[in-house]
C-alpha cells in the first residue's frame, strides 16, 4: 500500500503540472481545469494498480471527463463579471410589494392564510374555498372577515 502510493506521488510530482494545463485548456478555466484534474486523479488512484500507462490513462480521463461535464445540463449560476442591473424601479416596488403581502400573511394563522389565497389569489368563491379545505360555508365567511380585519391592521400599522 505504501509502495503504490509512493508510486501514485512520483507520478503526480511529475506530470501533475502538465495535466494541470492540458485540464485548464480543455476546460477554458483555471478552476474548473483543477476540478477536472482532481476527478481524473482520483480515477487513476482508484484504478492505479492495473493501469499499464498512467499518463494514456490520465489525458483519455481528462477528455473524457470534459465531454462528460460538456454534454450536462447544467441550469445553476454562472459567474459573471459584472452584476447585472437589477431592474426598473417599478420591477423593484412590485417585488417590495410582494415581500410585505408575504410578510403580512405570515401572521395569520395557516387556515387563513388558506382562505385568503384561494379566496383572492386563486379567485374562488366561497362555496369553492370551503370545498377546497372541507370547511363548513359559515366558518370559510367568519374565518375569511377575521383574516382580513388582521390583514388591514397589519398594513395600517406598517403605514405609519
């Protein structure tokens, strides 16, 4: 075990800079040349006892493994330089405004919070809303006044 490892070191000390390169310039960035590199490392690691030529084994893992990475979907961040504007300031005032309908609803309790979005948000009448959450017609008309009451409220006293 000690010998292989030694053996797997002397390689890297060797050509680790050379594959460095080659990762970087298939990948066309420094950091994601060094996550390619570190992967097929830990490949040739895993396989270093039957490998007959490392450094044929290393450059094919490196190619395939960007191939790999190249054909994935990938819908996360990507970095760019600079940061993009954020929006117009009506595009700003209408997130402000939903930030504080989302603020003002977290303080009724979860059956209202129900009721007021699927009386007004998803637009059902009342006989649907009790439907919906298999309440009683006069608990979704009495549940749905105390709502609002403590939704005006709210905004009166954020108002100020």
């Amino acid at each position: 075990m000690a010998q292989r490892e030694a053996e797997f070191r002397a390689f890297v000390d060797a050509h680790g800079a050379s594959l460095l390169h080659a990762a970087r310039l298939l990948t066309g960035d420094h950091h994601r040349g060094e996550d390619l590199l570190q992967s097929t490392l830990i490949k040739l690691y895993l396989r270093w006892p039957r490998v007959d030529e490392p450094m044929a084994y290393a450059r094919k893992a490196l190619v395939t493994g960007q191939i790999d990475v190249a054909r994935r979907r990938w819908f996360g961040e990507r970095p760019v330089e600079a940061v993009p504007e954020s929006g117009t300031p009506a595009d700003v005032g209408a997130v402000d405004q939903r930030d504080e309908l989302r603020r003002m609803l977290a303080t009724l309790t979860p059956r209202e919070r129900a009721l007021i979005v699927l009386r007004y948000y998803c637009d059902l009448s009342e006989q649907q809303a009790a439907a919906e959450l298999g309440l009683p017609l006069g608990t979704v008309k009495s549940s749905t006044a105390r709502a609002l009451t403590k939704l005006r409220v709210s905004a009166h006293s954020e108002a100020r």
